[in-house]
C-alpha cells in the first residue's frame, strides 16, 4: 500500500501528535499545582486527539482511492 501526503498535511499530522504528546505529558508530570495541569493536559489530550481523527480519515481516504 503506498500513501502520498502532502507537506501541509504532514505538517499538520505532526502538530496535532505534538499536541496529544505535550497534552499527555503535563498529565503525568508534577510541574505545575495539579488543578492547572490536569486542565491544561486534558485540553491538549483532548485537541490532538480530535484533530487526529479528521487526518486520519483523509489519508485513509486517499492511499485507498489509488487503486493499487
């Protein structure tokens, strides 16, 4: 199976595990008073994790319709 993607794209497949990871990352570590990290964290989880999904279908969508 072969997949083209574009740099835009790439671009944002990275940001948006950036995010997850940074999001999952404050979760766990004792930085900053834990009210404040558990929000900041979960927002940051809950973000990458949906704007993942969108790029996902489109890539999905894409390395399928090539036919080979």
């Amino acid at each position: 199976m072969k997949t083209e993607i574009s740099l835009p794209e790439l671009g944002l497949v990275a940001i948006t595990r950036a995010m997850l990871g940074a999001g999952i990352a404050l979760v766990m570590a004792d930085r900053l008073p834990q009210p404040k990290r558990k929000a900041v964290g979960w927002t940051l989880t809950a973000v990458g994790a949906l704007t993942t999904i969108p790029l996902l279908l489109d890539v999905f969508e894409n390395s399928h319709g090539s036919g080979s």
